[in-house]
C-alpha cells in the first residue's frame, strides 16, 4: 500500500533527509511486544537469556556475518528489549546506495539501517515463532529507537550505558515493575 499522509498518520522517528546508508556508528534499542519479558531475566545484575533471548543474540551476530560493511560493537539483550550500536563502514565497495528522497515511508535501502534492523526483526520474529508455535505472532514493536553516534565520546557514554543497563535494571523505565 502507496503511504498516504491523509490516511496514514504514523510518523517516522527518523531524522528527516539523512543517508542512513553512511558510514558511521548508530545506537538501537527494539523492545519486545507490549514490553512483555520475553527474552530472560535479570539475576543479580546480570541478563540471564532464556533460548529466546540466545536466539536474538545469534541472530545480532549474523548481521556482521551477513552484510559486509556492516561491523557490531557493544550490544545486550535484556528481558524485554535489545541495546545495540551497529557500524556502517566507510569502506563498501560496490555496496547499493540510494539518496534520500525525502518521501516517509519508501522501499527498504539495501544496506540502511532501517533495513538492517527491518531483517533482524524479520529472522527472530520467525525463529522464535517456530520455537514457540507461534507462526504470525509478533515479537517486536511495531518500531525502534535509533542515535546516530556522532563522536568518540558519545560512543564511549553509548557503550558504558549498554554495558550497564542490566545492573540498572531495578531503575529501568522499561522494568515492568517500574510503570
């Protein structure tokens, strides 16, 4: 279906005009479903993922694996969201790149990152569904957060704050126990 503003009334949380083609470092967090703590839980400070989370964990790793120019840095798996900071390279050679069109919602940009998050979405949404007996049920939230990383110190603050989040979990706005 053709986007069409008068009926259409989702917003793009993307930052309007930027190539999210180019290289540089962005920070990602996708939550689970109606938040619901699907993935583990927090023992002593520390995540504890159940055979769900582990599948979220492989499949985050997969995207190195599968997509050249595409690097993962820190990354954590909570009970019911995922922590990520994801690298475009500088140097993809022959990588397929479209400007951006300013239109909001358009065709998947092989090698985005709306792209790259639209395909780990997609591959634990099934693996999980084939685990559970699920086929069709969502896993994720219709949308994700996303930070383009603009420098070393950010990265640094970025990193320290994924590193972190489960020993913080008791204060953590998306801890069920805290709404």
């Amino acid at each position: 279906m053709k986007y069409d503003p008068d009926k259409h009334t989702r917003r793009s949380i993307r930052l309007h005009e930027y190539d999210y083609t180019q290289s540089g470092a962005y920070f990602v967090t996708i939550c689970i479903h109606q938040r619901e703590c699907l993935l583990g839980e927090i023992v002593d400070g520390l995540m504890s993922t159940n055979s769900w989370g582990e599948i979220v964990r492989g499949e985050w790793l997969q995207t190195a694996i599968l997509r050249p120019g595409v690097e993962l840095d820190v990354f954590v798996v909570m009970p019911n969201h995922f922590h990520g900071i994801i690298s475009i390279a500088s140097d993809r050679r022959g990588t397929a790149r479209r400007a951006p069109t300013g239109e909001q919602f358009s065709r998947p940009v092989p090698g985005s990152i709306p792209t790259l998050i639209r395909a780990f979405k997609s591959a634990t949404t099934k693996r999980i569904n084939e685990r559970r007996g699920t086929p069709g049920t969502p896993v994720w939230q219709r949308n994700y957060y996303e930070h383009i990383i603009r420098n070393e110190e950010a990265l640094n603050r970025t990193r320290a704050y994924i590193a972190l989040n489960p020993s913080r979990w008791q204060m953590d706005c998306e801890n069920p126990q805290n709404r």
